[in-house]
C-alpha cells in the first residue's frame, strides 16, 4: 500500500480552506443582516437593503458551495 502524501496533503489543504471559507462567509451573513443586533427587525431590514442584499449574497454563496460539494459527492 502506498499514500501518496502530497496528494493527501492537497486534499487536507483545500478541504480546509473551503471549511473556512463557509464559516468566514456564514459569519458576515450574519454579521450583516439587519435586525441581528437586536435592534429593528422588519422596519431595519427595509431602511438598510444594502445590508440585506450583502448577506443574502453571503448565504446564498454558502448554500452554492454546499450543494456544489454535495453535487460532487452524489454524483462522483
């Protein structure tokens, strides 16, 4: 049997990076959508649509890498 560490190595490294990337872009979502401080609500939400398109953006990119890794994984 052999392992082919680099190979291995390649793998760890961009599943690792793709496992923070989620979490860095899940973060801002929630960072950026108005009404998460508490303070608001629907009312917020209306007076700041940049805010709410940056975070639907945000979510919207995690839900994409998602179903591309369940795509890869279902259909491999």
């Amino acid at each position: 049997m052999d392992i082919h560490w680099g190979t291995f190595g390649g793998v760890f490294g961009v599943s690792l990076g793709i496992t923070l990337l989620l979490v860095v872009l899940f973060s801002l979502g929630i960072a950026a959508w108005p009404g998460a401080d508490g303070n608001g609500g629907e009312r917020s939400r209306a007076a700041r649509p940049a805010a709410t398109a940056a975070a639907v953006l945000c979510f919207g990119a995690c839900l994409a890498v998602a179903a591309y890794g369940l795509a890869l994984i279902v259909g491999g």
